[in-house]
C-alpha cells in the first residue's frame, strides 16, 4: 500500500501502483475529467504514471499555471503530427517549451514559409478535435533506433544515441503518431484547447552548430485561454511598434546588419544623440564615479567562466583572433573595411566607425572589481565588457 497526502491533508491508503487517473475517478467523474496532470511531492507527471511510493499528490487541471508548460508541449506535439501529416517525408527533430511558447524544428528541402502556418494550424485543429490520448510506452534503444531508421528519421537516432544510459527511453503516443520524449503530457489531445498561434518561421542548425544541416523552425504559443492568447498577442504587436531595431531604421538613428551582430550601425543623427546622452551621463556621475574602459572582444574562457558563452553563445560574434591583437580593433576594421549594405550616411563618413559604440563602464568609486568575490568577478568583468553603452555597477559602498 501506498500512502498518498492530498492538498487539504486527508491522508488515505491505496494498493501500490494504482495510477492518478484511478484515484481521481474514484474520488469523483467530474474531477477525472477535468484533471490534466499530477504532482507528487510537487513534480508534475503523467496522470496514468503509476504511484509505488507514499507521497503528496495534486490533481492538475487546465488552468493550473503548471499546466501551461504541457499545453505548450503537447501543442509541439500535434504542430510536428500536423506537419508530417501535411507533408510525408518531412523529419521531426526536437521541439521544446520555451519561454513564452514552444518551437519545432524540421529537416526538410524547402523551408516553411509563413503561408504555410494557417494550413498547419488548421490540421492542428483537427488533430486536437480528434481528442486522442497520450499514451507511453518505454521502449529499448535497439528498438528505438530501428523503428526510427525504418520511418527515415536520422536526427530522432541521434537523438536516441545522445540520450544517458542510465535514462528510460518513452515515447509518447497520440494516436497513431508517435515521439522519443521525456513528457509529462496531459491525458489527450483535446485538452490542449484551441487559444495557440503559430508565430513564424526560422533557420536553424541541429545542435545550434553551424557544421550540421540547416533545418526549419516554426515558433508557436499556447494559453490555456482565449483571452490569454489574445492579451499575449496584443502584447507582442505593441512591442513591435517599439521594436528599437524598427525604431532605429524609421528615425533614421541607428540599424543593424546581420554581417554584426548585435553591433550598431549608428547614423549621424543617432550618433549625435547617443553622445549628447554619454555627455549628459558624464555630467551627472562625474562626482561619484570614476570612468574606466574595456575591450568588447575577449577570448572566450573568460566567456564560458561568465557563463554567456553556454546561454549566449550563438548571438556572439565568433572568429579566430590573433592573441595578441585586440578583439575589437578587428572588429572595427571590419566594419571599416568592408561595410557592405549601401548605407550612404554611414560610408560618407568612414571616421565614425573608428569609433564603434562607446564601450567605457562607470563604477562607483570604491566599488572596484576586487570588491566583487572570486568567483563574481569574471562575471562582473564580463558586464562591464558586454555593454556597449555606459553601464553604471551599484555592488559595493558608495564612497561620498
Ligand atoms: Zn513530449
């Protein structure tokens, strides 16, 4: 026997390996039909998991703000049964939640187009109408990989090969469709509701490394709500209006180029205003700070012991720079050198990328890296590299 906890501390006893589904059926039809998920001891799990050990159990339902990140996943799920439906032949790779949403990405010869994504959406919504349960199965990693290799599935064997020894290998079924997956899920397809929105299409490399196959990217969101999709989108569209790098084009200050990333191109307009606000902030912290400056570009240990290289790195700009020679001057000459969209403004007055962004920090006096520990200071460190704008760091005693 097993003894379960519920939420309001009645404690009651049941035969070991009775699943959440079971438990919540006896307790009441309404309840099992509305519940998506369990947690026990606070980890959420597949409903049909059976229980082995004494533990506190909750019931998931929809609206649960921890049901949102299987809404979300479940709805990666039917995006890559829709696609492959749409159009056989296409691979399935990997498809995570992220924040605000989830994405997929497929290997496929011609890349998605926006277009595309009504179609898809509409063959989500017959999927998630067909109200199919997820169902698990565990399954060895010879039978994995053969039965992935039979369907043409190369990434999915990788992926298999990639996963731990020691880690049970599911696959979650829907339907007749199936995934390699690490779940939870909720108990069908239809409880993903209909408030998701395909967002748009994207490059990507497997693995983020720019060696492998170029694959195709469709990002989504999903709320348990309509409201909630709707209030997200309004949201998003607000913020595009404020979008800096649309902005920055349509005011004539500054734009962005993909030769740089995260790099301005600053125009003289924007230039002008970007140095009377250094001057005003020079003004203004003149009495209480001191001024130092940093080179942008550093070899990437110090990077990895920041920790932007692991959650960053493929927005870095990346080369293979002489040790001696200092990051940035290569950087500038590139710009300088090879500036290659038309940009009138900017190639009439060459001497302006001679002098990228203003890279200096202000620190507040007495405040000196030494102040910051051990092991927070590379990542201070880095801070002061990583801005491009004069940043001002607040840790440590002010000295007045
Ligand atoms: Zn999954």
């Amino acid at each position: 026997m097993v003894a379960l906890t519920f939420p309001d501390g009645a404690q009651r006893e049941y035969p070991a390996g009775t699943t959440g589904l079971d438990i919540a059926k006896g307790i009441s039809p309404s309840l099992a039909k509305r519940t998506v998920a369990m947690a026990l001891n606070g980890t959420v799990v597949d409903l049909a998991d059976p229980i082995q050990a004494d533990a506190k159990i909750e019931f998931v339902n929809r609206e649960d703000p921890r049901a949102l990140e299987l809404i979300r996943h479940d709805t990666a799920h039917v995006l890559a049964e829709a696609v492959q439906a749409l159009w056989p032949g296409t691979q399935v790779t990997i498809g995570p939640v992220i924040d605000n949403g989830f994405y997929y990405d497929f290997a496929r010869n011609d890349p998605f187009v926006p277009e595309d994504l009504p179609v898809i959406e509409k063959k989500m919504r017959e999927i998630i109408a067909r109200d199919k349960p997820f169902t698990r199965e565990e399954w060895s990693r010879e039978k994995a990989k053969q039965v992935f290799r039979d369907k043409g599935e190369n990434f999915k064997v990788e992926l298999v090969d990639a996963i731990p020894e020691d880690q049970t290998l599911k696959i979650y079924y829907q339907g007749d469709w199936f995934d390699l997956c690490r779940g939870p899920h909720m108990t069908s397809t239809g409880k993903i509701g209909n408030a998701f929105k395909l967002m748009k299409v994207a490059g990507a490399y497997w693995r983020g490394d720019s060696k492998n196959p170029m694959l195709t990217r469709i990002y989504g969101t999903a709320f348990a709500k309509q409201e909630e999709l709707d209030a997200y989108l309004k949201q998003m569209e607000e913020a595009e209006k404020r979008d800096h790098r649309r902005l920055g084009r349509e005011l004539d200050l500054f734009h962005f180029q993909e030769e740089g990333p995260g790099v301005v191109f600053w125009h003289a307009k924007g230039w002008t205003l970007f140095q009377a606000i250094i001057a005003y902030m020079r003004r203004r912290l003149a009495g209480d700070y001191d001024e130092v400056n940093a080179p942008q570009m550093l070899d990437k240990a110090l990077w990895e012991t920041s920790g932007h290289w692991q959650w960053y790195r493929e927005k870095h700009v990346r080369g293979a720079v002489g040790r001696r020679r200092s990051g940035r001057q290569a950087l500038v000459r590139h710009q300088a050198d090879e500036l290659p969209r038309p940009c009138a403004d900017l190639q009439a007055r060459p001497h302006q990328l001679s002098r990228p962004a203003d890279p200096s920090c202000r620190i507040r006096r007495g405040a000196s890296l030494r102040s910051f520990g051990r092991h927070a200071r590379p990542v201070a460190r880095a801070r002061l590299h990583a801005r491009r704008r004069p940043c001002v760091l607040h840790r440590g005693t002010a000295r007045r």
